[in-house]
C-alpha cells in the first residue's frame, strides 16, 4: 500500500500569512469603509521597467519565427545571462566567480529550499532566529528537523541562533557546530546586515569546522554602506565553504517573472566530491531552465539602461523605508532595519505580543503589518513593515500609526 512521506505531516501549518489573511478579511467584512494599507507581505508593488519589457516583447517576438525559436535551455542557463551575471555582480566586485559556476533558476525561493537535498540527511542545520521559514520548512520535509516543541517553537535538531536586539540582530556563533549554516543579508525579516569584517568571522568559522554557508543575498541591491559586502565571496576563503543565492525579485521586480540564480563555485567540496557537480546533476534532472524570454529579461537588468531603471525601483523602496524609519522613530518607537533593507524591524509598544501589536494596528490605523513571532520564537515582541508599498499609502500609513 503507498504511503505518503510522513515528513510532510510534521509541518506546522502556515499559520502566519493565512492567519494574518484570515484577520484581514474579518476586519474587511466589519469596516467595509477602511482603507486598508498592506504592509505586510514582501512582494514589490512597482511594474516591470521599460527596458525589461522591451526585452520580453523583444524575446516574445523571437519565439515567433523559425530562425530565433528556442527550445529547451541550457542546463545552467543562457550563457548571454551568465556572463553578465558574472561580471556585473562579481567581477566588477573584484569576487573571483566565473560564468560556469552560476546556475540560473527560477527563483531565490525554489533553490534556498531545494539546496538542502544535496546534503545527507544527518547533517545539523543551523538557521537565525527570526528566520525566513523556507530554510526550516524545507528541512522539515526532508526529515532533517526532529521533533517539533509547541513551548519553544523549536525543532529539536535546528540550531537557532538568536538575533536579538542584545546582538544587533545579528546571529553569534552557536555553541553546537553545525553543518550547514543558513545565513540572509540584508536580513528578512528584521533587515539587519553584516559587516565584512563580521562576515569574514563566519566564512572563517566555516572552513574551519568543514561546515557549509548557504548565503542568501535576494536583498543584496538594497545595500547602501560600503562596509556592507554585496555577496559573500568578498570575503576570503568563501569559495571554501560558501553557496551563494540570488534573485531578481526584489531588485527588478521579478516576483511574478520569476527569475533568479545560486552559486556553487568548482572549488567547493564535501569529501572529495564537488558541490557543484551535484548541484549540476540535480539541476540537470529535475529542471529544464528558466524561460529564455526571462532569461532575456534578466539580460536587460544588466544594461547600462537596465542598471539605472533599477537602481530608481530600489531608491523608490528605500526612500519608503527612510519614511517609516524616520516617523517612527520620532514617534518613539525603537525601530531597526530599513537602511540596506526594505524591511523596518519594531519593537511593539507597551509590553505588546507581536499578535497583539497587528490587532492594535489593524484595529487603530488599518495598516497590515506582519507579527515578528511568525518568523521564530526571538521574533516575538517585534513586528516587520515592508517599504514595497505605494509611496503615498506607505505616507499614509506611517503618519497614521505616529497619530494613533
Ligand atoms: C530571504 C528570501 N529569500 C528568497 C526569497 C524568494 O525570492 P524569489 O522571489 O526569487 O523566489 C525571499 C522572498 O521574499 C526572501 O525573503
């Protein structure tokens, strides 16, 4: 008789966003003159720009005639979008990574939770407390996680390191050694972000102990500090015992596109068995490539047009940001984040739960925000704003919580 994989029974249900949708909607069918302004969910809110949807009609139009049609892509992705990605976002870096060691996906999402398949099912995981919970759940299914403790909110074989305002929100090495270590900088949710030199610790930390880095840099074009690395390869050694994700969602707007790519230089080995050649084999059976149209819109984010467009879409987010920032701390509200990140991180006011503090909110201003207990126990007490809204709502929005 078949049996389902008993692993996806332990997944604790995904409470947060439906809940929060759930609550909404209530509020919705009682308030039916509020004007609701969502700030919770981390999806951009600007179109696409000219110059990527030149290049999608551009590619659409290609798909038409028999001389330009393309079929399935190459395994690792165009190389045309390869290239690119190599120079624009490593080489002119000064990070050693070539074209061939970058596997274009569809997505930051996708990889961050299928990269933990070319692991064995014993390796210790560590993630940051808050965490974005696709490195958790994605453990959970494979059966890496252990048992789940409803007190704690934790699994019993994750290692959590907390990310409290006592450490800068910031993880600090755990006491246990773990074998892979999830890392995300510019951080989701509390948009924290480490120094190089802080980075550096970790990398070494990690060549030391054999451990893997799995660094999720999806937010990497909001960083604006110079001391702030734009990818972990900036630090020496990386290729040791780092894999690096990216996407094209948060910088391009790609959420609904879908695009993005991971990292796995050649150099990178576990027992003498390249990561890269698993990942390769992994990605060769079990995926047929990103659209080329997308592909070909991931090339255009690289033009000299393309750059410029999207440093106006991140300017655009991080002048919102700057906006909550500022009003709430004027306000009085301890708040962090939102200055090489889109997120804002606030401490709730009064002693107030995270779940409390989204009541109040929603109650007082209807403004949706997300409860910073969904994102791991050290959340609790902490609330995340997104700077993907509207500019004017997201004005709205700040000046009704300062006036509430
Ligand atoms: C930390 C982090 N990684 C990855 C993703 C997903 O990126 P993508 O849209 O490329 O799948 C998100 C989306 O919110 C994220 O916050």
């Amino acid at each position: 008789m078949v049996k389902i994989n008993s692993d996806y029974t332990l997944l604790r249900s995904s409470y947060l966003f439906s809940t929060i949708a759930g609550k909404v909607k209530e509020y919705e069918q009682n308030n039916p003159d509020a004007n609701i302004i969502r700030l919770g969910i981390g999806d951009v809110t600007r179109p696409l720009t000219g110059t990527i949807i030149d290049s999608l009609h551009k590619a659409v139009d290609e798909m038409a005639s028999e001389s330009t049609f393309r079929g399935y892509a190459p395994d690792l992705g165009y190389e045309f979008l390869r290239s690119a990605i190599a120079r624009n976002d490593y080489e002119l870096r000064g990070c050693d990574i070539s074209a061939d060691e970058i596997f274009v996906s569809d997505g930051a999402k996708s990889d961050s939770g299928n990269i933990q398949e070319i692991f064995s099912k014993d390796c210790r995981v560590a993630v940051c407390d808050p965490v974005y919970p696709v490195y958790v759940d994605t453990n959970v299914m494979a059966g890496r996680a252990g048992t789940y403790d409803e007190e704690s909110g934790k699994w019993s074989n994750i290692i959590y390191m907390p990310c409290t305002r006592e450490t800068g929100f910031l993880p600090e090495i755990p006491s246990e050694t773990p074998d892979i270590i999830y890392l995300c900088f510019p951080n989701n949710p509390s948009g924290s972000t480490m120094t190089k030199s802080r980075l550096q610790e970790w990398v070494d930390y990690a060549v030391r102990n054999k451990a893997i880095i799995i660094f999720d840099a999806a937010y990497e074009s909001y960083i604006r500090n110079e001391d702030v690395p734009h990818s972990i390869y900036e630090c020496e050694g990386a290729r040791e015992c780092a894999i690096e994700l990216r996407s094209f969602s948060k910088n391009a707007g790609f959420t609904g596109v879908r695009l993005g790519f991971t990292v796995i230089p050649k150099t990178l080995s576990v027992d003498g068995v390249t990561l890269h050649s698993l990942w390769a084999r992994r990605h060769g059976t079990k995926y047929n490539g990103a659209p080329y149209i997308v592909q070909r819109a991931g090339e255009a984010v690289y033009s000299e047009e393309g750059k410029k467009e999207i440093r106006g879409l991140v300017d655009y987010y991080m002048n919102n940001a700057t906006y909550i920032l500022n009003g709430l701390k004027a306000a009085g509200y301890e708040v962090s984040g939102g200055v090489n990140a889109p997120y804002i991180w606030l401490k709730t006011p009064k002693g107030m739960s995270s779940w409390e503090y989204f009541d109040y909110l929603l109650k007082n201003a209807s403004v949706v925000g997300t409860p910073g207990s969904g994102f791991g126990p050290s959340g609790e007490g902490y609330f995340r704003l997104t700077a993907f809204g509207d500019a004017d709502k997201t004005k709205e929005a700040v000046d009704r919580i300062v006036n509430m």
